[in-house]
C-alpha cells in the first residue's frame, strides 16, 4: 500500500509539473532541430510573441478559474490596434465643430486601455444580468470588435504609426522597442503577472474569484457578490487585451483589422496548460505564465522547421484537447488520493 501511494505521489508530481517538463523538452527539441533557435535574434522574436500571447492568458485565468470564457480578446487586440493606429495617424474630427484632435501617446493607451475594460465590463453585464452564457456572449462581442476594427479604415491598414512631432504624439513605437535587448512587450507582460499573483494569491479578490469558480451557489450564500466578480475578470481580461492591441502595433508599426485573429486560441491554450482547469475554481498565475512560453515556443518553432500553418492550426487544437484531458485524469486522480486517504484514517 506504502508503495502504491509513493507511485501517486509521484504521478501527481509529475502531472502538476508538466507544463514546465513539456516546455524544456520542446526547448531542447527545437535547439537540435534548428541549430539557430536559441540564438539572441530567435529568442527575442520568441519573447515578443511569448509576451503577447501570456498578457491576454493572464487575464484569461481569472475568467476561466470563474467558469467563464472569452472568445473576444483577439479581436480586441485588432480593434484597439486600430482605434490606436488612427488616432496617431488621423487623429479624431468633430465634425460638427470642425475640428481635428490628436491626442499624446499617454493618452492614447489610457484611452484604449479603457476600451479594453469597457468591452470587457459590456460582456461581464451581458453575462451576469441578461444569463447569457459566456460562450454565445463573447463570439458575439468577437465578431462585433473585428467589424468596428475593420469599419474604423474600410479595411485598409494604418501604416508607419510614428506620429508627427508638431503634433506631440511621437513615442508610441516605444511600446514596440528592445530596452537593454529585451521587447517592452516583456516588461509589460511580467509587471502584469506580478500583479496578476497579488490579486489571486494576496487579496480578497483573488479568494472572491476561486469560489465564485468553485462553488458560485456558496459563494453567494457566504456573500461574495458573485456578479460583479465576473464583471470584473472580463474587464481584466479586456484590459489585458487592450495591452496586447497596443504592443503588437507598436512592435509592427503598422494597425490591420485582422490582427490578433484566433489569438483568443493561444490564450485559452496556454492557460489551460498552465493548470487552470476549465471546470473553473482553479488555477495559477506561474503555470499560465510556463504555458505562454510552452505555445510560443511550439508556434515560433513550428514556423522555423517549415510546417504549415495548416497543420499547425491541427497541432494546437490537439495541445488544448490534451491539456484538457490531462487536467481531468489529475483531478480524478486527486478525488481518488483523497477518498482512499480518508478511508485509511478511519
């Protein structure tokens, strides 16, 4: 009995760690592949993306430990990429003053980072007051960003975002830059995870969010205000996309109403194979983190060795239906360590 125990203890070792364990395999995978993957120029390029997709995860870990889900982060990150790009390039016209206004670059990514929580606090109201579930609610605040995105240009891309010095708006391409040969885009990423791990670990909130996840009926008999949790984790996961929306036009110096497509999938990706089960009530900031780095390595990788997108698109929705079974045969195994040690003490 002793030593079936032992081997459970290790298996479950080996299961709360296998975000981490997958990622060096791949690591090592790839740098015998492609003599060049952890050469200074691949490693940055793969810490851009790695920052991208881990921002939007951050804030897809609070709503999915509530039961939730949001499918609209992607776009998002297209929209405020365009509302950003045309406010640089074009500024806003009041029409009805004749007026055009162009607007600093602080100013700028408050606005948008305001943007990103109203939608977010739009689907948290839709959800908690008109019983929507969060899958309908989000697809359709999903294709709604992607149409203002594209109606913002007709379509068209905004190109070369530098702004204009007489006009003082210049400085946004920062948000893109290497400082000390590391992407801004990681400095934001790890300043969000930081307090990503406060507000789940240190404050109220964080215990709000896990039992709202766990146990939504008890939550609220022990008074947490349950709907207004919700509302807030998809604001917090739209003011995370709005991050993302601003780096990535930063970092490419241009807007697209296609940017960020199917990011949505990257983020749920590497949050469930961080540990966030999707049953909600359950999850860590770290191993959200581990899995952002596990799907850009795996993407960047992918792209280096030559595989088609097509197939890489097979390859993802395969990690998310594997990471998805796995969380299950943990905690089904967590349920059984349980029972047999209760039927032991007794």
């Amino acid at each position: 009995m002793k030593t079936k125990n032992n081997s459970n203890q290790l298996m479950m070792t080996i299961l709360k760690g296998r975000t981490f364990i997958v990622l060096i395999l791949l690591v090592v995978f790839f740098s015998i592949v492609k003599s060049n993957f952890l050469a200074p120029a691949t490693l940055t390029m793969v810490a851009k993306h790695v920052a991208l997709y881990g921002i939007l995860a951050l804030g897809m870990t609070f709503v999915i430990i509530t039961g939730g889900i949001d499918l609209s982060v992607g776009s998002v990150v297209g929209l405020v990429g365009m509302l950003a790009g045309g406010m640089i390039q074009e500024g806003v016209t009041l029409g009805f003053a004749g007026v055009t206004l162009y607007f600093s670059v602080p100013v700028i990514v408050i606005l948008m980072l305001i943007v990103g929580c109203l939608i977010g606090a739009i689907n948290g109201l839709i959800i908690t007051k008109l019983n929507v579930a969060p899958f309908i609610t989000t697809l359709g605040t999903m294709y709604i960003c992607r149409g203002f995105a594209s109606l913002r240009s007709g379509g068209a891309t905004f190109s070369d975002i530098t702004g204009y010095e007489g006009l003082g708006n210049v400085g946004f391409k920062a948000l893109g830059s290497n400082f000390a040969s590391i992407p801004a885009g990681v400095y934001v990423f790890a300043v969000l995870a930081v307090v990503s791990v406060i507000l789940l670990k240190k404050v109220p909130f964080g215990w709000y969010v896990l039992a709202v996840g766990g146990n939504e009926k008890s939550a609220r008999l022990s008074g947490i205000k349950a709907d207004k949790i919700k509302i807030l984790v998809y604001m917090i996961s739209g003011f995370c996309a709005a991050w993302a929306g601003m780096i990535n036009t930063a970092q490419l110096s241009a807007a697209h109403p296609a940017s960020g497509d199917s990011w949505e999938m990257n983020a749920i990706a590497a949050t469930v194979l961080g540990g966030t089960s999707m049953a909600g009530g359950s999850g860590t900031i770290l191993g959200t983190v581990v899995g952002a780095f596990v799907i850009g390595v795996i993407n960047d990788g992918m792209t280096m060795c030559g595989v088609s997108e097509f197939w890489q698109q097979v390859i993802r929705g395969a990690v998310i239906i594997l990471a998805v079974v796995i969380d299950q045969v943990q905690r089904n195994m967590q349920a059984r360590m349980a029972l047999q040690a209760r039927n032991e003490n007794k």
